[in-house]
C-alpha cells in the first residue's frame, strides 16, 4: 500500500512539466508566436487587374502560419496616406475594390496580423502594388479629305492594353492661338477621334490627345501618354524665289516658283538697305510668278550723284495668302553699284555754258542724264539724256538773270555676273545616298564598317524622328532599324567590335547600350538629365553630357555613376545641341558650354584650356580629331557662327571660319577639317588655312531645310552629310586640280 500512494504522490508532482503552457524560456524564444519579439511574415507576389465596371482586383500570395488575417489598404495619390479598405480572413488571398475611387498613382498595400494571447497585436511588413493599365499603342495618324478637296481634318487612332473607361482629352493650338485649348473629351475608352474639318490655309495647326485615368487626374494634368499630329502648311509647302534681276537702277525683277494650290494671291514685300521693316509695294493674283518693281526699287541717299562707287540694297519677300494667314519666301537681296561721273564746265559766255563729264566705268552706264534746277539748289529736273559715248554738252538757253544748278546722273545697266571663286584641291563626288529625315547625330564606327543616324528633340516632325538607324557600309544597307524610347534619340555612339551601340534621349531622361546584331540590352540608367553620350575607347565607361552641360561618368560592368561634374555659371541657352567627345586615348573629354568649350581629364578634373570665343552665348558643336591633336568648337553670335580649329595640346588656333556653318569633323588623315556650311561643304588644309575642296550638298532649293550633321570615315576618303530628306556619301578623289568653290565665305588664318 505504501508503494502506490508513492506512485500517486511522485506522479502528481511531474504533472506541470508535461503541461503544453511554454516556459520562460520557451516565450523568450523568437520562432515563438507568443513572444514579444516574434516576426510575422509577409505576404508576396501582391498585384492588380482591371476587371469591369471599373472594379480592381487586388491579389497576392504567401505562406504564413501565424496570422489572423489581412489588413489591405489604399492610398489615392500615392502620398504615403493610406486608408484601410477592409480587414479580410487569413484563408482568403484577393479583395475587388468596386468603389470606382481610382487614378493614375492609386496604390495598394497588404500586411497581416495576429492577435497574441496577451492581447498584443503583431504586424508582418507591407507590401505594395499600383495599377498596371498598360500601354497605349499609337498607329500613325493619316489625313481625311472631305468631298472638298479645300478642307481636310486629322484622324487619330490608338489601342488600349486594357479594358479601363480612360478619360482622352484633345488639345488644339495654332499660330493665332498659342495656348492649347481643350476642343473635346472622350469617355469610357474611346479609342479613335476625327478632329473637326478646317479649310486649308497657311495656319500651322497642332492637335494632341492626352489620357487619363480619372476625372482627379485631369484636375492634376496627370496622364498616362500623350499622342500629337497636326497640319502644318510650313512643311508642305515652300516659295523659292530666284536671285533678284536688276535691269538698272529703276528697275528690277523679281521670279519665283512654289508648290501651293491654296493661295488666294501672292503679296510682294521690300524694303532699302536691311531686311527689316519690309514694306508692301503690290498685290498680285494666284497665278503670279513674277514681278517687275519700276516704283523707286533703289532707295538713292542725298548725296548719290557725288559719291563714287555707291552700292544700293533692296530686299524682297514674298508671300503666299489665304484669308488673314500668309507663307513668306526668304528675302531676296539686288544690289547695284552706282558710280557717280564728274561734272566740269569748259567755257562760257553769256547764253550759253559748255558741260562735260567723265566716268570711270562708262561700259556699265546705260545713259546719263544731266538734270538742271533754276534758282535753286534742291528741285531739280532731268533736262538732258545721253548715251554712253557722249560726255559733253552746251546749254545755250541761259538768262543773266538766273542761276542754274547741273547734277550729272546715271542710268546703270544691268549688273554683272557675281564673281566666281577657285581653289586648288581635292575633286569630290556623292557616291551615295541613304533615306533618314532631319539626323541630327551621325556617327561612323572606328573600321568604317557602319554609319549610324538618329534625329533629335529639336529636329522637325519626319516619319523616322523616334528612329535610330544602323547601315553597313560594305553593303550600303540597312542593318538595324529601332524606336528604343518612343522618344527622340538626342545622342549615340557604335563600336563594331563588339557590336554596340549607345543610345541617349533627353525626352525620356534614359540611356541604354545595345548589343545590335542580338538586340539585347547591355546597359540602362533612367531618370538622369543627358543629351549625348560616348563610350570610352575601352568599353568600360560611359560620359554623358545634359543640357545643362553637366558631365556624368558611368562604369559599365557595376551600372555605377562615378561622378556629375555640374556646369558653373549661368546657362544662357538650352535649345543648341550639346556634345561630347573623348580623344583616342580617353584621358581627355571635351563638352560645349554656353559661348565655349570645357576639357576634363578621366577622372572630371578641368583640364586648363585657352579657348576662343566671340561673346556669343550659343555654343554648338565640339570634336577632338581621331588622332587627339585638334579640337573644334562651333559658336553662334548674333546671327553669325564661327567655327574654330585648335591645337588640343596648346590652344594655338589654326583658323577659324565665319558663316552659316552647322557642324565640323575631321578626316581620317587628320590633316583635313569638314565644315558643314548649310548648303555646301568645305575640306580645309588644317595647318596651310587653305580650302582644298568644296561642293553643293544640296541644290539652292533645298537651303531652307535641315542640315545639321556631319561625320567622317576613319580609313577612307568619304565623309556623311544629312539633310530634311537624306544622308549624302561623299568621297574625296586624290585627283588635285582647280575646283570652284559654290559660295564665297570668310576663312581666317589666325585669331
């Protein structure tokens, strides 16, 4: 009996340490849902679909063990203030918002709870998701015509991923009316628009459709994309006006051609001396091709029948009407040369007065024409005219009891020939041509074996302006054609042994390297400022340069910036282009800078330099030569550009050139500079200052369009050049000879 009741007694006494109830070490234990310091963990895969009737499903996905349920929340414009929307049971993994409160930046988040036994509440980390309503797809937009033929209208189409109620607005602008106006509003997902119909003018009309989620959305101009087209009658049509015919100095003729079936009539503009305050002198129908100015064309000064050697200017424009909107030509210029004869008396006698004159050029005169005024020296009249091989004359009607006054003029004829201008060089030939609209950036690989183009922000609306485009040159085909960004491509960069190219666009703020023959993307940076970029010659960095100027170096293989140099001093301009170029070693990158040029080393250190400048405020082009031993910079001042050619180790200037040029590179022999100089191109001796060569890239019709690039070959004799419609393949011929040069322009030996 004793035994047992020791049993009961030894048995009652282990009964709490077989009890579940955890111990205090067993509560100080993290894997213990009990504990204070236990971690919840978090939900995964969390994301959203667009169901009807505006409805959102939120789902996610996870494997807790200890939660009791889900707090799922929503925050309207992703402030970081959110708002639970329901407290939902552990077993169930989605929740539908049907209130309809949705926009752009709507996002969700999920956590879950649970409830110890204590009455503490522990919660897992969030997770969150937006909305994905996917992309809209833009199909290019097509004109309509109407039954008459003198009105037209833009018809836009596009495509939704999905199947939300988007809200479209349609913007119009026009000349007359700068600030876009909104014209119309398309509900529930509309996915086509014809603008109203407008009769043809001259109005450059610019529509654009932007979507939205919500009606909050549009209050805050928070869109998804954007979508623009217009009509723009300055790029369809053009009036080209022939050099100006001056007869003589009471006449002048002024011929032009154009392509326009609207006008209603044609208005003739002129004014003396400058191609300001234009004045109109005639009305004329729409037929006109030509008119003849006999109404005072030259503007004679005061003193024009005794200077010698008087050049007079007229300029004339013309436009184009249709109602209150108008296309003008660009302005003509007539010149002519007035040299003034010399008036002397031989005898006189009481009634009569021998007069006689000499002029210096009389082959150019037509007659002259002897002009009298009696008691006065101001109102005079023309009294006698000659012809040229007559130089004296008797007036035998005088009176003792006047005075008379004489001036001598000339009735010139018409001018010669404009001069024409030689230089002994290279012969040159277009050996090729390649169809891309308004490039902005060319580029030849390092063996000459692809020209790369791309068409920037600020270059006018073409088929291909999203484009970057790739041509081998072996074949002269096209190798790669892509719109990476579907936005402009501002800067780019090829090497061909390892097949990359390098791509930058200010619009969307991204760069990228591609393997080009794959198409696979080997580099990416989004949300920087940039607007052109160069590898360097290793391959293991990337600069880039912004609009601002700013410098940026990236390490290729770690995706690291390694430095921002910013620009100092105020920015005057952010329209010209910004450039960079890196010398053939990489030890030394070159940017344009407001008026001027910056050289940094590899590292962002600013490289001591004496560059030129005139006082301008617009700098538009830099390139280091292939072989690092010149550097160029383009400047725009008043109106007039000058492009320098530097010693890169000294800052000696070799030369510099004033006109219209738009870019400079430099051949592979490095002892040619190419200037681009809108319509022609000039290959300078660099060390002689000497035009070796020049020639038209396009023909006189085509001045007004776009040419702003330039690249060299590295091996061979060829240079590229682009245009509003093309890419033109030059080649040098080793053949020196006598070449005329199609327009005269400065070319300065020395600063």
């Amino acid at each position: 009996m004793l035994r047992p009741l020791l049993y009961i007694f030894c048995g009652l006494l282990m009964i709490p340490a077989c009890s579940d109830a955890p111990t205090k070490i067993e509560r100080d234990n993290p894997d213990d849902p009990e504990a204070p310091t236990f971690s919840l963990e978090s939900s995964d895969n969390i994301s959203t679909e667009i169901l009807d009737n505006k409805v959102i499903r939120i789902s996610w996905e996870d494997s807790v063990k200890f939660a009791d349920y889900y707090i799922l929340s929503k925050s309207l414009n992703n402030s970081g203030n959110y708002t639970i929307l329901d407290t939902i049971d552990i077993q169930t993994k989605e929740y539908e918002d049907a209130s309809g409160e949705i926009n752009l930046r709507t996002q969700y988040l999920v956590y879950n709870e649970r409830v110890q036994e204590n009455g503490a509440i522990i919660s897992s980390d969030s997770i969150y998701t937006g909305i994905n309503f996917g992309n809209i797809s833009y199909p290019d937009t097509s004109s309509y015509s109407s039954l008459n033929s003198d009105t037209t209208a833009i018809n836009f189409t596009w495509d939704f991923e999905t199947n939300w109620p988007f809200i479209s607005l349609v913007y119009y602008s026009d000349l007359i009316n700068n600030e876009p106006i909104i014209i119309d509003t398309l509900y529930n997902g509309t996915t086509s628009y014809l603008t109203p119909l407008f009769e043809k003018d001259f109005n450059d009309r610019n529509y654009f459709i932007r979507t939205y989620v919500s009606e909050n959305d549009i209050s805050n101009d928070i869109f998804i994309d954007e979508m623009a087209a217009g009509y723009f009658p300055s790029q369809l049509y053009n009036i080209s006006v022939d050099p100006i015919e001056t007869i003589n100095e009471n006449k002048t003729i002024i011929r032009w051609n154009d392509n326009i079936d609207i006008e209603t009539g044609f208005e003739i503009y002129r004014s003396y001396n400058s191609a300001n305050n234009m004045t109109l002198i005639a009305t004329l129908d729409s037929n006109s091709k030509n008119y003849t100015d006999t109404n005072t064309p030259y503007q004679p000064e005061s003193n024009s029948y005794t200077a010698s050697n008087v050049n007079y200017e007229s300029y004339y424009l013309v436009k184009a009407i249709k109602r209150e909107t108008s296309l003008s030509s660009e302005y003509k210029k007539s010149q002519v040369t007035i040299s003034a004869p010399t008036l002397n008396y031989s005898s006189s006698n009481e009634t009569e007065i021998q007069l006689s004159w000499e002029h210096p050029k009389p082959y150019t005169v037509s007659s002259f024409i002897l002009q009298r005024s009696i008691n006065n020296d101001e109102s005079f009249e023309d009294y006698k005219t000659f012809p040229n091989t007559i130089f004296e004359f008797t007036d035998d009607s005088l009176n003792v009891n006047e005075n008379y006054y004489y001036k001598l003029r000339t009735l010139v004829k018409k001018p010669v020939q404009s001069p024409l201008f030689f230089s002994y060089g290279f012969d040159s030939n277009v050996i090729d041509s390649f169809s891309y609209q308004n490039a902005t950036s060319l580029a030849v690989s390092k063996n000459d074996k692809y020209l790369v183009a791309a068409s920037g922000k600020n270059s006018p609306l073409s088929s291909n302006r999203n484009e970057v485009v790739i041509y081998d040159l072996d074949s002269r085909t096209e190798l790669y054609r892509k719109n990476i960004f579907n936005t402009p491509i501002d800067g780019i960069d090829i090497n061909e042994d390892n097949n990359l190219l390098a791509v930058a666009s200010a619009s969307s703020k991204s760069i990228r390297i591609i393997d080009f023959l794959s198409d696979t993307l080997v580099f990416e940076m989004n949300n920087l400022e940039v607007h052109d970029i160069k590898m360097s010659p290793d391959l293991s960095f990337l600069y880039s340069v912004d609009e601002k100027s700013n410098l940026s170096k990236f390490d290729i293989n770690s995706n690291e910036i390694l430095f921002s140099k910013e620009s100092t001093g105020a920015f005057t301009n952010f329209t010209a282009p910004r450039r960079i170029s890196i010398s053939p070693s990489g030890d030394s990158v070159a940017i344009n800078y407001n008026n001027t040029i910056r050289l940094f080393d590899s590292s962002g250190n600013v490289i001591p330099f004496d560059y030129k400048t005139v006082g301008g405020n617009t700098s538009e082009w830099v390139k280091i030569s292939n072989n690092g031993k010149y550097i160029s910079s383009t400047i725009d001042y008043a109106n007039i550009t000058r492009t320098y050619v530097q010693s890169l180790s000294d800052g000696d200037v070799k030369f510099y050139v004033q006109g219209n040029e738009s870019s400079v590179d430099f051949d592979s022999r490095n002892q040619y500079a190419i200037i681009i100089s809108r319509d022609s191109y000039y290959l300078i001796d660099i060390e002689n200052s000497i035009t070796r060569t020049s020639g038209l890239i396009s023909e006189a019709s085509d001045m007004d369009k776009w040419l702003l690039s330039a690249a060299s070959s590295n091996i061979g004799q060829t240079f590229f050049v682009s245009n509003s419609e093309f890419i033109k393949m030059i080649e040098f011929l080793d053949n020196k000879k006598w070449v005329k040069s199609p327009r005269q322009f400065t070319l300065n030996p020395r600063f």
